[in-house]
C-alpha cells in the first residue's frame, strides 16, 4: 500500500501521524474518496471541484491545486502499479499546538493514500439489506469533512445486524436523507426520487453524474423531494451511490421487502449506463 504525506510518497507501514495535526485532535478537515479505472481517475474534476467546496465552507486555506493534486493521483497509480483501486485524501487544517481557535499559521497537511479494490458486483446484481437508523449527525453534511461518528454508529448498527447499510432519517422531520456513505434513491409510479442538495446531504459525485449525464440519457424523470421512510418502504425499487458502491440496488429495508425482493429494471438500467461511463 502507497500513500503520499506532505510532498513525499512513502509506504504506509512507515508514515506516521503528526499528534497534533488537528485532523487527528478536531477531526479538522475534509477528505475526498475517488476511483481509479483501468488506470485512470474517474470524475476526479468533479471530486475537485467539491474538495475546493469543502475548504471553503471550513475556511481552511488552499494551498494545492487541482493540476498538483491531480499529478499526485497519477504519480500513485504508477507507483502503485494499481490499476482499478481507491484512492483517498485528506486535507486538514493544520499542524498546531492544540487550541480550538483556528491557529496563527495555517499550513494544511496533505495526505493520500492508494488502495486496490473493484465495486461489489454481487451487491450489484442480488442487491442489498438495509436497516433505517436515525441520522443523528450535524446539519453541514454536504461538508465532505473528516467527522464521521454519525455515518460510523450508523453503518456500525447495520454490521451488527448482518446487514450491508444504514439509510439515515431525521427525526424531527421523519424525512430521509441519505445512506451512511451512499446517496439513496427510490423508484416510484416510473419516478425517480432522491432527497434535495441542501445541508443535510453530501451532493455525491455519482448521484450528479447519474443526475446529469445518465437519468437524462434514458429518459427518466427525477423529483429532488425528500420523502418519509414509510413511502420508501412502499417503493417498486430502491438503490444507492456512490464512489465505491457505484449503483447498488437495495432490495431490503428493515425487513420489508421492496418491490418484488430483486433489483429493479430501473435502477439496473442506470447502473448499465453508468458502467458504460467508467469503461
Ligand atoms: N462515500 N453521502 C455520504 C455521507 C458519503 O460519505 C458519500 C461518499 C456519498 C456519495 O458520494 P460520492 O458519490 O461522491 O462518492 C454520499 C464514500 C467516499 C464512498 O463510499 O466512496
């Protein structure tokens, strides 16, 4: 395994965290999680483009650029020698005596990591079990920051039960949000719905893509309308996305059986045509 800290590549067995990098103490930064084809980096623009996002909301100054980055991301894949993987970076804000002030010099720390790995394709053709945990995390979520004890309590509950994800709700509202690490998207009457890109969702790069480039390709419509767990259990199909999980059908919700128990037709047309975008 390769990564990269601070302007040199090193092994992981020999990297070391600096104590007090506040990404370590406060969970003081932002990350980004991208795919690697054949090679090659996939939507990295987009994952940029939301890091630069992401920074600027955690006024965390930016000190690299997406040439220098994306040159990291192509020096570890040819390093690496891997091929179809993940790789991972995180940028946090500094590293600092501890003070939960932003310090006086503020130089981001910089770390990436490179891991081979290919999406779940049994996931992806027998669809997976999810549960309905209450989202119980912060109202920035479309920040991509480095807090995740909500998202790991989640998905940790769901593990605990043998199931393969968490589909979060708030409460207050009874309104879905999103999976633990995923977007989720429901199939009702031929419609397409996935909750709005406001504070309580990250705006995922493949829930975009899907918007932007597949959905309208195959003539589907979409409502960006939040919806109750109760009408997601009464959808003809349900899936989620994202970087690691692609298109991933879900064919069980806290025990209820949605649609006829098999992945939809819909949901696995858009994970053809998203495939088809990857090759
Ligand atoms: N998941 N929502 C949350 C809370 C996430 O953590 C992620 C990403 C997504 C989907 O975003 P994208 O399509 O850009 O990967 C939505 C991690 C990084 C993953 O499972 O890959």
């Amino acid at each position: 395994e390769y990564g990269f800290f601070n302007g040199e590549f090193i092994t992981l067995d020999t990297a070391k965290v600096q104590l007090e990098d506040r990404g370590y103490q406060f969970g003081d930064g932002i990350y980004e999680a991208t795919r690697v084809y054949n090679g090659k980096c996939f939507a990295l623009e987009r994952h940029l483009a939301r890091c630069r996002r992401s920074l600027r909301e955690l006024r965390i100054p930016i000190t690299y650029m997406d040439e220098e980055l994306t040159a990291i991301h192509y020096d570890l894949i040819q390093k690496s020698g891997i091929q179809n993987g993940v790789i991972y970076f995180q940028i946090t804000r500094a590293t600092a005596p501890r003070t939960h002030y932003f310090p006086d010099q503020v130089i981001p720390n910089l770390s990436m990591t490179i891991r081979e790995s290919e999406p779940n394709r049994k996931w992806q053709e027998d669809g997976i079990a999810c549960m309905l945990a209450e989202d119980i995390r912060w109202l920035r979520c479309d920040i991509k920051s480095l807090n995740l004890l909500g998202n790991v309590l989640a998905k940790q509950a769901a593990h605990e039960k043998g199931l393969q994800g968490a589909i979060q709700f708030r409460k207050d509202t009874d309104l879905i949000t999103e999976g633990s690490s995923s977007n989720f998207f429901i199939v009702k009457d031929g419609l397409i719905w996935t909750h709005p890109t406001d504070n309580l969702i990250l705006k995922g790069v493949t829930r975009s893509i899907l918007l932007e480039e597949v959905i309208p390709q195959l003539g589907y419509t979409v409502v960006e309308k939040a919806f109750t767990p109760e009408f997601a259990l009464s959808a003809a199909e349900a899936f989620v996305t994202s970087t690691s999980l692609e298109v991933t059908p879900v064919v069980n919700i806290d025990g209820h059986t949605i649609g006829n128990g098999t992945p939809g037709k819909i949901t696995q047309s858009l994970l053809q045509g998203y495939r088809e975008l990857v090759q």
